[in-house]
C-alpha cells in the first residue's frame, strides 16, 4: 500500500531504476549558525506585553486600557534609547525574555505587519501602491509570515527560511532546514530539504525497518516517468529511512 500506484493519479509509468547521488562527504564542523523562527499561532495581547512607562503614553496606555491595563507594580523595567518613551515595561510573566533583552541577546520589533511596498495611510486609501493579497483575512497574513511575500496567497516559492538556505546551499555552505511542527511554511526552501522532528522523540525509526527494508530500497529506487509517482517516491525516501 506504500507504492505510488496505490497514492498517485494514473499509471506510474515506471523507468528502470533511480541514479542515486552520492552522499556528501563527512566533515567535522568547525561552527554553526542557527536562525531559530517560534511561530506563535493565534492571537497575543502585544499591548500588555511591552508598555510605555514614564512618559505621557504610559497616561495614554491606562486611559484607552482602563480596566485591563497592568500597573507598574506587574511590569518589568528596561530602559531604551531612541525612543518615544526611555522606559518600558515588560509583562511579568516573561522573566526570561528581559533577561536575554538585558544580556544582549534579544530585541523587540513593534509596529510591524505585512507590506509590499512603502505605504502611507494616504497612498493605501488612493489606490496607487501594491497592497498585499487579502490584507484583512487572517489565514493569508500567516501564510504571508511564513513566506515574506504578502503579495502572493500561496507558498509555491518556499518559505523565507527555505529560501535562505537555498541562497546559502548554493554558496557551498552545508545547510539544513527542520521543523518540530510538521510541515511549517517559513522552513520549506525549493533546493533545501525540509526535515521534520518531533518535540520530544527527535527522528524516530520506523517499526521493524530492517525487516522492511528491502520492500523500502524498491520502491525508492523506482524512477517514474509519471510526475506524481516519482514526485511522491522522492518524499517517501525522504521520510523513511
């Protein structure tokens, strides 16, 4: 039932066996670099998160909040330079994202969102910029999180994390791309393989694959003239090893 004829549309088409390339060579790595991406889904109250304080938006902030905006007793202090207000306030709960804010190791980016182009709130109303594909919808601005390109409602172009590690494969640096939340758009590049990992069981091994492996090995060294069945054998070698 794992062969393509049982998963894909129309004959398979089969053309004698798969040119296997050869792995690369091991090396020991010296370093690493690592881009980390934690994508929050649903909804988080950012007003609460980080708050002006000492300034006349913190007035503003307990006007317009009233009864859901925090005291000064439930922030976490840290100060900023460059901006309207020289002291924010972290919300309580998030000890550890101050820490890594006062070591250095973190920044808040506020006021963001998706654009094409830059835009006013003059040129958006006229009409005379690119906007983003349905702006409004919320399942569409996801996407355009994971892809970077809000002008397009789909991912056919990977996601901007792929799409780096394309850019970085195709400089000879060895690179790869994984996920533990199952097949993410912002980890899938078009060169670059996308492995996903599980939170807590990390790769695990398919049940009795020694005994399985000779059926495994035939079905992935099939090459196919129809696209669909070689294209689904190409992810099954990926996914069972």
């Amino acid at each position: 039932l794992l062969t393509p004829e049982f998963n894909t549309m129309g004959s398979p088409l089969p053309q004698g066996e798969r040119i296997v390339a050869s792995p690369p060579a091991e090396h020991t790595p010296t370093s690493y670099r690592a881009l980390v991406l934690i994508f929050m889904n649903g909804g988080a109250d950012t007003f609460n998160m980080i708050v002006p304080m000492g300034c006349p938006l913190w007035e503003e902030y307990q006007h317009v909040r009233s009864g859901v905006a925090l005291l000064e007793q439930e922030l976490l202090s840290f100060a900023s330079n460059g901006q309207s207000c020289e002291t924010f306030g972290l919300h309580n709960r998030l000890p550890f994202v101050k820490q890594l804010y006062d070591g250095g190791e973190a920044a808040f980016m506020a006021n963001i969102g998706s654009l094409v182009e830059p835009t006013t709130k003059h040129s958006y109303k006229r009409g005379n910029v690119t906007k983003c594909r349905n702006l409004f919808s919320h399942w569409d601005q996801v996407v355009a999180a994971g892809t970077l390109q809000c002008q397009r409602t789909d991912a056919t172009n990977g996601g901007a994390g792929g799409r780096i590690a394309d850019v970085l494969s195709a400089n000879n640096l060895r690179t790869n791309s994984f996920s533990m939340a199952g097949w993410g758009t912002w980890p899938q590049g078009l060169a670059t393989d996308l492995k996903v990992v599980h939170h807590s069981k990390g790769f695990p091994r398919l049940a009795r694959h020694n005994k399985l492996k000779g059926a495994i090995d035939g079905i992935a060294r099939t090459q196919h003239k129809n696209i669909f069945c070689d294209e689904y054998v190409k992810q099954f070698s990926a996914a069972i090893k």
